[in-house]
C-alpha cells in the first residue's frame, strides 16, 4: 500500500523575515489571504473574476487568459453573475474612431 507520508524536509527560510515566509507569501500576501478566511470559495471566485475584469477594462479575453479559463467558462459566470445582480464591467470599445472620422461620419 503506498504510503502518503513524505519524509522531505521542509525548505529552508529565507534569511529574511520581510520578504517571505516559511510559507513562502510575504507579510502583506498573507494579511490579503486573512481577509479571504471565512468566506465562500464562490465569493472569492467572484470577487477576483470581477477584479480581473476591471484590470483588463472588461476585455474577456485577457481575463480569461490571466485567470487560465476559457473564454466560454468566463462569458457563463459573467451571465451568472449579472442575473444576481452584480454590476460586471462592459468591454470599452476597442479602437474609437478619429475626429475626423467622428466630425464627418465617414466609415471604413
């Protein structure tokens, strides 16, 4: 039967208290994760899809690829999210056209 027990050692500490921990978050990552303790897996979820979204200006795509899900996996949250009222941020637009363009309504 195979055994789950690891006879490693633990990695040694860094020689400097400031920058990490025996876990290896520093100070100021783990007084953030103290802030997430008694909360849902869903909230967090939530809360850092939504955070990612407004980092990225709304763009899904890029937010999907920082947060390392599908585009699709993304767009069916977002639609989760906004039937429980939450205000998900738009996408701007991509390129606006140029005054010129605007003053005179001329198209591509």
């Amino acid at each position: 039967m195979p055994s789950y027990r690891t006879d490693r050692h633990p990695p040694e500490r860094p020689s400097s208290i400031e920058t990490a921990t025996p876990y290896g978050l520093s100070s100021i990552e783990q007084a953030c994760v103290r802030q997430l303790i008694g909360r849902s897996l869903a909230h967090i979820e939530r809360e850092v899809i939504l955070q990612t979204l407004r980092f990225h200006r709304g763009n899904r795509t890029r937010a999907a690829d920082l947060l390392g899900i599908s585009i699709r996996s993304l767009r069916n949250k977002i639609r989760d999210y906004r039937s429980a009222g939450e205000d998900v941020p738009a996408p701007e637009a991509a390129c606006p056209a140029p005054a010129a363009e605007r003053k005179f309504g001329l198209r591509h």
